[in-house]
C-alpha cells in the first residue's frame, strides 16, 4: 500500500476525481447483471406455466437491463482508458524530469541500461498498480459482493460462514501477495543490469567490431542473462506457488457456499427461479474469484516496480533550490576547495585543498596528467559537483547559493566528447527550434572554422545528423560543438580538451579565431598540447589533485617541478 500511496502522491493523481464515479458504473454492471440472472429466473417460471404476458413482461425488462449495463461498461471503460493514460503520463513525466535534474554524481554512476529499463518496464509497471490494476480489482470486487451478496439473499443461513471465509481469504492473499512484490524488485533490478550490457554493446558497435569483442561481449551477455534466468526463474516459481495457494483460498468460500445451498436445495427450500439465479449468480461469483486472484497477482508485481521507480526517483533535485541572489560575471576565486566522491566504497579525493584565482576577461590554462583534478574543476564550475570542501566564488556570490540554471546560463561548455543530437545541424548548435539570429550563428561556425563545411552540405544549416553523428568526422563534431559554445555567447568558456581531435592546422586555425570569440570573456582551457595553451595569460599546473604551481609558462618551468616533467614529457 505504501508504493500505492507514495505514486499517487508523486505522480499528482487525484484519485477522487474517477474513483466515485467508476464504483457507480461498476454497481450498475455488477446490479444489472445480478438482477438480470434474477429476473431470468422468473422468466422460466413463467415459461414453465405458459404466462405469455409475464414471459413478455420480464424479457422487456431484462433487454433495458442489458442496454444499461451496456452503457454503463461503456463508461467504466473510458473512466478507466482516460484515467490510465494520465496515469502514464505523468508518471513518464515524473521520470524524465527527475533524470534530467538529478545531481550529476548520482546520474553518472548510473547505467544507461539500467535507466532504460526503470522507464520502460518499472513505469509501466506504476502505472498498472495505479490505474488498470486497482480500479480493475475495484470492479471485479463489486461484481463478486454483488454476486455474493445475492446468494446470501437466496440462502441467508450462509452469511456467518461465508463472511468468516471471505475474511480470511482477503487476509491471507495480503500476506501471500508481499514476497511477489519482493521478487519482482529482484527482477526488475536483475533485467536492468542485462539491458546494460545489451545497451553498451548496441551504442559501441564500432569498437566491438574494431577489436573483434563479440565473442568476449556474448560471453558477457549469457552471464548476465543467466543471472536474469535465475532470478526470473525463481520468481516465477514462487509466483506459481503463490498463485496456486491463492486460487485454493478463493476458492474456499464457493465451496462453503456450494456445499451448504446443495443441502438447502435437497431439503426442497429452493424454488426453480432461485436456483436458475443462483446458479447463473454462481458464475459471476466464480468469474470474480477468478479476476480478484489475478489482479492481486498482478498488483504485487506492479508495486514492486512501482517501489523501484519511486526508489530511483526519491533523490532531492538540483535545481530545487531557490535563491534571491544574482550571478555576475567577476573574478573566480575557488578557496580551499575539496572535492571526494566513493567509488566502491573507497573514498577518492580527486580535488584537494585547490585555491586560485582566475580574473574576470583572464584566459587561463590548467594542465596535469591524468587524474590530476583539471576536468573536476571544470564540473565544479558548472555545478555538476559540489564541493566536498571550501567555497567557489564568481563575483564574490559563492556558487551554493545560486541556482544551477543562473550558474550555467554563466558557462559555455566543450567537452572532450560532445554529444550531438540525431537532429539538424543548426538547431545542435543553437539547441533551439527557430533561428533567430542567422548572423550569430554563421559568425560562431566561422569562429569554430566548421562554417565552410557547412555551406558546401546540400541542405547547409538543416543538414541532419545521423545517431552518434556517424555522418561526420571526429573533428567536425567537436567544431560544431565549440560552435554551440561560441553561439551561446556566455561570460566564461570553459574548454575540457577541447581541440585534441583536432589536426594541428585545424587546431591553429581554430585558435586564431578564438581571440575574437573570446573577447572580453574568461576563458579556461584543460589541455596537454602546448599548442593549445600558448596564448593563455595564466597556466595552472595540477598534480595528485593538488594546485602544484600557478604562473606564466617560463615561471613554471623554472619552479614547478610538476610542469616541467609535463613538458619535458610534451603533455603541456
């Protein structure tokens, strides 16, 4: 119940607003047909005495009774399709909101696959226990206690056994229904780290292919699958188990029920109409035990899936956090600023006790080898991470304080890998679908030196990208990547490797133009090729995630050891 409750609440469903109106619908089908088997009992009796006008009478009745019922199931279908459907909906939207906000630490420790397995089977799975699920079990309830309620009626000396036996069922399907839920959790948890591999093989197909990886991958991909069979193939027995032991509960109370209006019947306290009702009555009783067994099955299954959607959901979002103050454009100042993360349950500090000072219009370079903490200050900049310790400021406003919209609207971003959309060109660079300033954007390639590229394309600009962008080189990917940046035309430009898919004449034709993109702005660059730091003002040189030495490239090599081992070696 409490994976009910917790995805009413996070999914905004107001169940009041259907669940009154459909118990009304579902009492007129499951009253209609009840009274419908009642009045078909007294038709054969007026059959049977040949009372044309009776026999008239009741079948007159009994054909409005299937035209209401009719409407009626029309209507608690549409309740239940319209319902479903928000229900859906919001709780996709739910998921891809969340995902899109959630802290960048978490996100990145997730598997793609397992995310696309949380959408596309745990999602379903909430949406079912919400909407088709319970109200179906709703339904099938009212039409068994119709039912029920009738052949009490006809024989009321079964009301106190049968009562007791329905309690008693209902208690113990709640008790058999929890380890379903239990071991749909595993199962769940268990696909998503197949759908994993199967994802990662899909998205890396060149590099299978390049290193003859298939067999190495398939033997990777029976493992996990075999994981799954294991996992699946427990918990379909056990939901064979389960089942089976609730068909014989359901059961119970019909056979009670059975055994004592058998008798009734024998002693001759029966009439023909009455047991014509009760025994057509008696296969809506069974159709009920029936449905109310399956739902319930299905109602564990689904709030296990629902508990591991609201579980991966349940992190606090980034942008949640309001604030009054304004970002600025200003010096950037980090101050003993230490970041640790946990990989494996060991504590890895990839940023420790760093302090600098990097002034507003200043272009600045920061090299190390790798692991050194050049890309984690970089993240910590745009808010991906939050420092474990120490203060970041931008204009004197320390950077906790603002939100992560207003602190990246401040950045222009380029990655070592740039991801691009399956998309047109010129929306990838303006992440927009109109354009609205042609100059700017013709302006940003020519910067990025990918404009005369584009013009010599068929479609130039609306050229579409393939998936991966497949359809272009290495390098025209990350040009039309730095063109995003330049586009954006925000106050810092922060480039992660930025040019090192670039050949050299590409990478100085590139660099030549940057000055005018990068006018008047502070620009980082992380970089190993001295090339790409020659026209820096500063250099920031990290080694073991500490600041080893800050000045200008002669400085540094007569009083950083750390730099000029890096030099030496041509890493910067």
């Amino acid at each position: 119940m409490k994976a009910f409750f917790t995805t009413l609440k996070r999914a905004k469903l107001r169940y009041s607003i259907i669940i009154i109106p459909f118990i009304l619908v579902s009492i007129i089908v499951a009253g209609g047909q009840v009274l419908s088997n009642y009045l078909s009992g007294q038709m054969s009796e007026a059959a049977l005495i040949g009372d044309t006008q009776e026999l008239t009478r009741f079948i007159l009745l009994i054909t409005g009774l299937l035209v209401i019922r009719t409407a009626a199931s029309a209507a608690s279908t549409l309740i239940l399709a319209r319902f479903s459907a928000k229900a859906g909906f919001r709780l996709r939207a739910l998921f891809v909101n969340h995902f899109l906000r959630v802290p960048f630490s978490k996100l990145e420790k997730t598997p793609s696959g397992e995310l696309l397995s949380i959408y596309s089977n745990d999602v379903p799975h909430a949406s079912n226990l919400v909407a088709a699920g319970l109200l179906g079990l709703v339904g099938d309830l009212i039409m068994f206690l119709s039912a029920f309620s009738f052949l009490i009626w006809i024989s009321p000396g079964v009301l106190g056994s049968a009562a007791l036996a329905v309690l008693g069922m209902l208690v113990l399907q709640v008790l058999l229904s929890l380890p379903i839920q239990k071991g749909q959790v595993k199962v769940s948890e268990s696909e998503a780290k197949f759908n994993a591999v199967v994802n990662d093989s899909l998205q890396n197909l060149s590099v299978v292919a390049a290193y003859s990886l298939d067999e190495v991958l398939e033997k990777r991909y029976m493992k996990t699958y075999m994981n799954f069979y294991v996992v699946i193939r427990k918990f379909i027995i056990t939901l064979a188990v389960v089942t089976g032991i609730m068909m014989v509960i359901l059961l119970s109370p019909l056979i009670i029920i059975v055994t004592i209006l058998a008798i009734t019947t024998v002693d001759g306290g029966m009439t023909l109409a009455e047991f014509i009702a009760f025994s057509t009555t008696m296969m809506l009783v069974g159709t009920g035990v029936m449905g109310i067994a399956q739902r319930i099955g299905g109602l564990a299954t689904n709030a296990g899936g629902a508990k591991r959607l609201m579980d991966n959901t349940a992190d606090e979002l980034e942008c949640s956090k309001s604030s009054d103050s304004e970002l600025h454009n200003g010096d950037i100042i980090f101050n003993n600023v230490t970041f640790s993360y946990n990989s494996e349950d060991l504590a890895v500090t990839a940023l420790s006790n760093a302090s600098f000072t990097i002034p507003q219009g200043g272009k600045v370079a920061i090299v190390g080898g790798s692991g050194s903490g050049k890309s984690t200050i970089l993240k910590l900049l745009l808010g991906l991470y939050e420092p474990t310790d120490g203060d970041i400021f931008i204009n004197g406003t320390n950077i906790t304080d603002i939100t992560k919209d207003a602190l990246r609207n401040m950045s222009a971003y380029v990655p070592q890998n740039s991801f691009l959309f399956p998309d047109g060109i010129g929306k990838n660079i303006t992440l927009a679908d109109t354009l609205t300033d042609p100059a700017r954007l013709e302006a940003a390639c020519k910067n990025a030196g990918i404009l005369d590229f584009i013009n010599s394309l068929p479609d130039k600009f609306d050229g579409v990208l393939t998936e991966s962008a497949d359809n272009v080189s290495g390098g025209q990917r990350q040009r039309i990547a730095m063109a995003r940046a330049f586009y954006k035309n925000a106050p810092i430009i922060l480039f992660d490797e930025a040019t090192s898919s670039l050949d050299p004449i590409t990478e100085s034709q590139v660099l030549a133009s940057f000055d005018t993109a990068a006018e008047n702005k502070t620009v980082i660059i992380v970089a190993h090729r001295a090339s790409a730091i020659a026209g820096c003002d500063t250099i920031i040189a990290m080694d073991n995630g500490a600041v080893a030495g800050i000045g200008t490239h002669d400085e540094l090599l007569s009083t950083c050891e750390a730099y000029r081992n890096l030099y030496e070696r041509g890493a910067a």
